[in-house]
C-alpha cells in the first residue's frame, strides 16, 4: 500500500482502462445520449431543408425567376414579382430600421447615462423584439392602411416595409449597443485625449471598431424580415402583376412578396400554385441561407 | 538611493503652467482627493507619486476634463490654465484636451494605420500643413521613427507594447499641445521599453510641459524635475480613503530632504 493512502480511498492497483465499471459504462451512456439528443435537434433543420429541396428545386428555372404567376387554371409561369417584391420590401424595411436602429444602439451605448430613460429604452426593446409579427401588422393595418395615411394608399409596399422595420429595429438596436460596449473604453479615452468630439470619436473611431457586430445584427435582422409572412398580408397584401417601381405608384400599391405568395398559393386547390408555391419556399428559403451565411463571413473577414 | 547632483537649484520665479488651488475631487459624495494647492512649472517635467488611492491619477486627469467621463465626479476649487479657470462653464472640455494631451496607462492606439494613428488628432484639430511632414516628425519625437518608418500603413496593433506607447505619445505630440499628461505610462512595459520612453520625455521636456502618474519611485527620480508626494488617509465614517497633497518640491529635495515624515518613510520604502 502506498504510504499515502490510509486506506481510506479505493484505489485499483492498475492503471489500465476498464470499461465495465460503474463510472466507465455512465460516461459511455450520457455520451451517447448527448449525441442522440444533438442529432434529434438539427433533424429538422436537415429534414425542412431536404424537403424543400426536394419538392421546390426540381422547378427551378429561368422563367421562374422571369414570369408571373399564371391565372388560375393555366400551366406555366413563375413567381419574378414575388422575388422583386420580397427585395422592395425588405429594402424598405432596412431604409427605415437601420438608420433608427443604430441611431437608437449609438444613443443608448454612448450618450445615454444609465438613468431611468436609457432603462425604459433598453426594456422597451426587449419588449418590441418579443411581439408577435402579428402585432406589428396589426398595428400598420389600424394605423397606415385603413386610415390611408400614406397619401391615400391603403395596401402597399411601404406599409409591408414600415411593419417589417417596426420586427427589424429591436434587433438592430440591440446589436448596435451591445456592439458599441464592446469597444475598448481606452479607445474612446485615447481619441477624446487628443481632443476629438464625442461626435467624431463616435463616428471615426468607436462606430467603425464595432462595424462587424453591428452588420452582422443588420444582415441577421433583414434575413429575418425577409422571410416575415404575418405582418405582409393586411400590409403589402399581394398582387398578381409586376410592381411599377419607376413610377411613385409603384411604392403605394399593394405588392407580390415571396412569403405571402407561399401562404395564398399553398392552400389553393390547384396543383400549379402548389408547385410554385414549393419552388417560391425554395427560393426564399435560399435567399435566408444566403443572408445568414454573408453575415458569418462578413463577422470572419472583419475580424482578420 | 542614486541622485544626479545636476541641477540642484531650488525654483524660483518660474512659469506656471497649471495651477490648481484648493481643488476637492469627489466621486459621488466620497472625496477622492481633497484640498490640494500645486503650482505645475511650465516646460518640466513634474512626477506625481504616492500610495495607490491617494488621488493622484484623480488629479491628473482633472487637469484636461477627463473626470468629465466618469458618472458622478465633481470638483471644487479651481484649475487654472494661462490663467482661465477650466471647469468654467464657458470652457469647452473638447478645446481644452486639444491643448492639454493625455497619454494613458495601457497603450491604446486606434485601430488603424500607424500613421492615420498620429494623423488623426491634427486631422481633427485643423492642421493644414503638410501632413507626412507632421506625421514624421511626431514620430521622430517619439522615437519612434526608425521602428515604422517601413510600415507606416500597416496597422498600430503590429507594433510591440512599447512601440504603441510610444506611438500614442507620437499621436498625443502630434496635436501639439502645451502640456502632455502621462498616467502611469510604463506599468505595462517591460524595463527596455520603459528606458526608451524615459529617454524620450527627456527630449519631450525641450517642448512640452510633463505631468507624470508613477508608482516607480526610481523613475520619478529619472524622469521629473518636480514632485509631488500624495498620501492617503483613512476618514472616520466612511471605508474609503482621502487623498491629499503632502508635499510638492524640486525632485532632489523630495528624496534627498523631505520637510515631512510621511514623505520621508515613503520614499525610504518604509510604506507604500
């Protein structure tokens, strides 16, 4: 025995593994269990993705991009106004979120000390960033569309975009603080040591340190927005016809958006609308991979 | 303890960079520092030294307003710079930091080109001159130059610890201030870089007037031609300590003749 040991610790006498024992066999069975509930998370994700490829990638050509939808009972056709439509009003959307979010991030990381004004902001947003999509549409519905606030336009693109930015803005704004804090305080010390303003050490030094976490929470808020159904449908509505963006028009009437021609055409009882509908979920869902993949590589290739 | 024997004059009749009379710093309502009255001479390099807590990086920082940033810091008295009080409510603190440079304990260059670096403060303040020319000879001061000349566009991240340090003072230089405050600025640094930065305030005192943060007693002795001894202590109803002004002298007699005996056991490495 070693001198040590009082007998007091079981010990084995050999080194050498042995994997019936109590310990051995309980690692072997929570490491597999952790394994099988890792696999049945990311089921889903592989199954929608597989599923979606499957039924939506076989009618994957040019004309689905260029054409529009066919009127019911037709063969043919494509779902380009959609397409179209989801990028206008998605850029909408961002117009107005970016600008107020990271004005908002910048006001709250910043300028704002921590009063009580600062904490209302931060738990509003936390709020606003847990509403159902449903609200914000809602909301637009009552406040846009019925009342024709907007020029005298009832459904339109802007409407979809306005309830989309009202999902993207607690994103943004979060990220952009959250982003902001993140930067060294020395920093901003060393710029207002040589005598920047707080405006110029925001706008030189601190707002371009945090660039990458804050373009990382854009493109993940538009990915977001882009694939919204709820707050589109009494907003946007739909439209069977291309969206006259030269004209002002264009921006004020009701537009085609890939997620609603998903919910309207899905349901029909007609199979070309089912397929298009299948082909559109393909689309958009590409789209959102894409998105989300742009924001990963924009977060590795800024912090080289 | 080694003392050079140079310069030994008590000072006389010299001019007064920053005067601070009966200046009370407090954070909230604790008192950091409280009651100091110090002349800072104008082209020397003055050392504050002292026990950590008594107030001296305080002091430091109020002389250019960066107090301002730390929530719930207040000042009484008054700092006078040329003559104009600086916590008057005309006096804008952004004005004041462009005549008053800060160098700070880590080095904390921007993320940047080493040259946008020493670039960016005289962009900011409106030079018009010709920038490589300022750029160079910031850098030059600095000493700096010979490291990055080669790399100038190459980011201020690249460089060593002691290199960044001395391309914030560049940076700090190249604002052309009047007086340069440096907190601390070698705790970082290994003893090599913290010679060369020595070195370089040596040359920086031709130019600038130097108010110095150390914990180093040898390089006060190095460095200042003042110093101030600060200390702190304890207050009755409250945890914290206060600190105050002990004793403010020429260097030598700060070391070699303290007229107090706080100041006597500091420097003798009795506390502290």
């Amino acid at each position: 025995m070693n001198v040590n040991n009082l007998g007091l610790i079981t010990r084995n006498d050999q080194l050498n593994y042995k994997p019936n024992i109590k310990r051995n066999l309980g690692n072997r069975l929570m490491t597999g269990l952790a394994a099988l509930f890792s696999i049945v998370a990311v089921l889903p994700l592989v199954l929608v993705l597989g599923y979606i490829l499957l039924k939506g990638a076989s009618k994957i050509s040019i004309s689905l991009f260029t054409e529009l939808p066919p009127p019911p009972g037709l063969e043919g056709g494509g779902i380009g106004n959609a397409i179209l439509g989801t990028f206008v009003v998605t850029f909408i959307a961002a117009l107005f979120a970016i600008p107020i979010g990271v004005g908002g991030g910048i006001y709250l990381a910043e300028y704002s000390r921590s009063d009580w004004f600062a904490q209302f902001i931060r738990f509003g947003t936390n709020v606003l960033s847990g509403v159902p999509s449903i609200i914000a549409g809602v909301f637009i519905y009552g406040t846009l569309v019925t009342t024709r606030l907007l020029f005298g336009n009832a459904y339109s693109a802007v409407a979809g975009g306005l309830a989309l930015s009202i999902l993207m803005i607690p994103t943004v704004i979060k990220t952009t603080d959250e982003g902001l804090k993140l930067v060294p305080d020395d920093l901003r010390r060393g710029a207002l040591g040589v005598g920047a303003s707080r405006f110029i050490t925001i706008t030189r030094i601190t707002l371009p340190a945090a660039f990458t976490p804050i373009a990382t929470g854009v493109v993940l808020s538009i990915a977001r927005a882009a694939g919204e159904t709820a707050p589109l449908i009494f907003t946007a509505l739909f439209s069977p016809y291309w969206a006259d963006l030269l004209s002002v028009d264009g921006w004020f009437s009701s537009i085609a958006t890939l997620s609603v021609l998903i919910y309207n055409f899905s349901i029909m009882p007609l199979e070309v609308q089912n397929e298009l509908a299948w082909a559109a979920s393909f689309v958009l869902v590409a789209l959102i991979l894409a998105l989300n993949l742009s924001a990963r590589w924009l977060g590795r290739v800024a912090s080289r | 303890m080694t003392l050079q024997s140079a310069d030994n004059q008590p000072s006389t009749h010299e001019e007064v960079a920053v005067s601070m009379q009966n200046v009370t710093i407090s954070y909230g309502n604790a008192a950091a520092v409280r009651d100091v009255f110090c002349d800072i001479p104008s082209g020397k390099v003055t050392a504050l030294i002292g026990p950590s807590g008594c107030g001296k990086s305080t002091i430091l920082r109020s002389i250019n307003r960066m107090n301002d940033l730390i929530e719930g810091c207040t000042l009484k008295g008054r700092v006078l710079f040329d003559g104009v009080d600086l916590y008057a409510p005309t006096v804008d603190p952004v004005e004041v930091r462009r005549r008053i440079g800060m160098v700070f304990q880590q080095p904390n260059p921007f993320p940047k080109s080493i040259y946008e670096n020493v670039a960016f403060g005289a962009r900011i303040n409106g030079y018009t001159g010709n920038m490589d020319e300022l750029v160079e000879r910031s850098l030059r001061q600095a000493a700096v130059w010979d490291e990055c000349k080669d790399k100038l566009k190459e980011s201020g991240y690249s460089l060593s610890g002691g290199q960044q340090q001395r391309l914030c003072i560049a940076r700090t230089i190249a604002i052309q201030p009047e007086v340069i405050l440096m907190d601390e600025p070698c705790s970082a640094l290994d003893p090599i870089s913290t010679l060369k930065i020595e070195e370089t305030m040596h040359e920086l005192k031709k130019s600038f007037t130097i108010v110095i943060v150390t914990h180093n007693m040898q390089q006060a002795v190095r460095v200042s031609d003042e110093t101030a001894f600060f200390n702190a202590e304890t207050v009755e109803n409250r945890s914290g300590k206060v600190g105050y002004l002990v004793e403010f002298n020429d260097t030598q007699s700060i070391f070699n003749s303290p007229q107090e005996q706080a100041t006597q056991d500091y420097v003798s490495g009795r506390f502290g």
